[in-house]
C-alpha cells in the first residue's frame, strides 16, 4: 500500500501568457501576446499535483476565497481528481491569491503576484484529522504568507510541532522572504533555529537559504563551490533536520543527511533503509531536457519526485536522481504539470540512458561515480 501524503501552504492561479520572441516590456507600450495558460500554481498545487500525477496518493490543503479565481482554482484540480480537495479551505472573506506569471524568452521569470487568502493561512486551517492518516505532512512557501511569519513565525513553529506529535514525516520548501516586504524583516536564521528540529526534511532554493542563514553571500547561489555548499550542509544539520536538499537550479541539487538515530525519529514516512541514507552528502547533475519552455515550478516538482520515491522506499542516491529527472521533464512544457509524466514513464525514460549534464568542476575531496553524481568528503560511501 502506498504511502499518502499531505502538500499544505501556498497555492495560486497562475496566469502564463506565452511569448513567442523576446521583449523588454518598455513603459507606455502595448505587446501582444498569445493565449494564456491558465494553471494553479504554488507549493500545495505544484507540488502536491506532481506527487499526484507521479501516482502518490496526497491530500490537498490550501486556502481560496469564494470568488471566480477561486472556482477556476476547484475547477483545474477537479478536472485531473476531485479526490485531492478534501482538505482544501474556502472563504468568503478573503480573496483568492492569483499570480501572473512573465515568462519572456531568454529572461529569467518574473511574478505579478497577489497574496490573498495565502495571507490569513494559519494553523487552524489545517486539517488534522487528515494529516493523522498521513504519513507525511510537506509545507510550502511560508514566507509568502503573513501570518505564518508573524510574530516570529509562532503559527510556523506551532503547526511543525503539532504534525510531529502526530508522528508524521514533516518536510519544508520555506520559498524567497520579499527584502522589501515584512518577510524580508524577519530574523530567519532565528526561526530555522527554533524550527528545524522539527523539520524531517528541508527543501530551499541555494539563495533562500542563503538569504536566511548566510545573508552576506545572498545572490551568490548559482556560483557556490561544493565545499561551500558542504559548509551549508554541515549548518542545516547542526541546526536539526535530517535531510537537507539545496536546490541549484541548471547545476542540480545537493543532499546532505544525518546520522541514522536522527533518521530513525522522522516519522511514518521515513526512507525504508535507513543505512543506505544516513550519513550520505551527494550532488546531483540535472537531466538535458528534449527543449525548454519555462522553469515555471521546476524546483517543486524536484521537491515532489524526491518525496515521493522516498515514500516508494528508493535510496538516496535513486531519489535524488529521480528529481532531477521529473525536474527536467516539467521544463518541457510552460506550466508547471503539462511535462509531467507518470513514474514509469519517468524511470523508463532514465533506464533508457537519458543524459546528463556534467556538473561544475568539483572541489578537492569530492569525488564522481559512474552515474555522474558527486560524493562529497562527508558521504561515508565515497
């Protein structure tokens, strides 16, 4: 029997509308554009709909208004399984969130982004009685949304805390504070400190991490060396999780784990041979995609492949290559979950010798097995 899952946080409707060349989006200009795609998006649908379509059972929770954007939400997840909405929350106070999405040729994306009902999300709006059924309990993007982080994210710290008395596997992708925001205000590192213990498995981007704990080297997340990111490692287990995955965007991801008494206590969900994951520090190269259409919620289908084949009972270094590679399928297609194939597809399609590409040259103590995947000088199986 499969193991179920609960994607918790942010969720959105996207608007994608497509460009067929480049634009500079001057002021006081009129471009147009060709028909848009319109899609949920944020962690509870990016990532929960990926864990779905990959053939993992996951409950929904997010919250929307009772307004169109909000029905165009029900309607887009009850067109693919109206099973997943059970844990979904609706009110008529607030507005649902909604994102446009610029996806210009040859530019990095950008966001128009409105946070409605995402704001007021806070613990009560949780389900518990599902996430008692579950075996994993994933959250998105709490610093996209107000009353998770206010009050030095007391709602956040409670919400882990109450998951975990409920023996369930906890996982978190925190998503990028706004600088200029009141996100961008909160002491971070503060938080993660008092989090993390908490937190079985911890999914930032390189530069959410470090705008979080290393602020000084903020921006430079494309450009970290292994032992940079060995050093970050080292700093997340220190502060308490047992799997810490660094998203790299083109170079790939980084996993470092704990120690197998710390895997031991990660609940219902954890890996099912904790010796072939405990004490492990790998870097994994990204698949070549067949063409790129947008990297719209690249890394939350990572974050879905390597939670998934963890609850399937796949080792480490499977799982981590298993994101990489519904990662590079979800950049085929513009949206988040058109790329998207089944598991099956997928590990036929990496059977079948799908390449890779080459990871950046590789600091002193890393070394590179056949597969092309980096052991760093922590992994006790290099």
């Amino acid at each position: 029997m499969l193991k179920r899952a609960v994607v918790a946080g942010h969720i959105c409707l996207d608007i994608i509308p497509h460009f067929d060349h480049h634009i500079s989006l001057d002021p006081g200009r009129l471009y147009e554009v060709g028909s848009p795609t319109i899609a949920t998006g944020g962690a509870v649908s990016n990532t929960g709909m990926t864990m779905h379509l990959l053939g993992q059972p996951v409950t929904l929770m997010g919250k929307i208004g009772d307004d169109s954007f909000g029905k165009s939400v029900l309607d887009v997840v009850r067109a693919r399984a109206p099973e997943l909405l059970s844990g979904m929350a609706q009110s008529p106070a607030v507005a649902t969130s909604y994102t446009v999405v610029v996806n210009i040729p040859g530019t990095d994306r950008m966001f128009l982004h409105c946070p409605g009902a995402n704001a007021s999300y806070s613990s009560a709006d949780v389900n518990w009685p599902l996430v008692a059924d579950a075996h994993l309990f994933h959250f998105g993007y709490p610093a996209f949304m107000a009353a998770m982080y206010a009050d030095d994210a007391c709602e956040l710290l409670a919400m882990y805390a109450r998951a975990k008395e409920l023996g369930v596997t906890t996982s978190l992708d925190p998503g990028m504070p706004d600088a200029a925001g009141p996100a961008g205000k909160v002491d971070w590192q503060r938080v993660l400190t008092r989090l993390l213990p908490s937190v079985d498995v911890f999914m930032p981007s390189a530069d959410e991490l470090l705008y979080m704990i290393d602020s000084a080297r903020f921006g430079k997340g494309d450009e970290l060396s292994g032992n940079e990111l060995a050093e970050l490692g080292a700093k997340m287990l220190a502060m308490g999780v047992a799997v810490a995955a660094v998203k790299l965007g083109k170079r790939g991801m980084y996993i470092r784990s704990a120690g197998k008494a710390r895997l031991e206590a990660m609940g219902a969900g954890r890996p099912a041979a904790l010796d072939a994951w405990a004490d492990r520090e790998l870097w994994f190269p990204i698949f070549q995609e067949r063409c790129f259409r947008g990297a719209t919620g690249a890394g939350d289908a990572s974050i879905a492949a390597f939670l998934t084949a963890m609850l399937r009972g796949l080792s480490l270094s499977d799982a981590g290559t298993f994101a990489a590679a519904v990662g590079a399928c979800n950049v085929e297609a513009p949206d988040s979950l058109s790329g998207i194939q089944s598991w099956d597809a997928t590990m036929a399609r990496i059977a079948a010798g799908w390449a890779k590409q080459p990871l950046p040259a590789l600091d002193r103590g890393w070394s590179l097995d056949q597969a092309g995947i980096a052991h760093g000088p922590a992994d006790k199986q290099s």
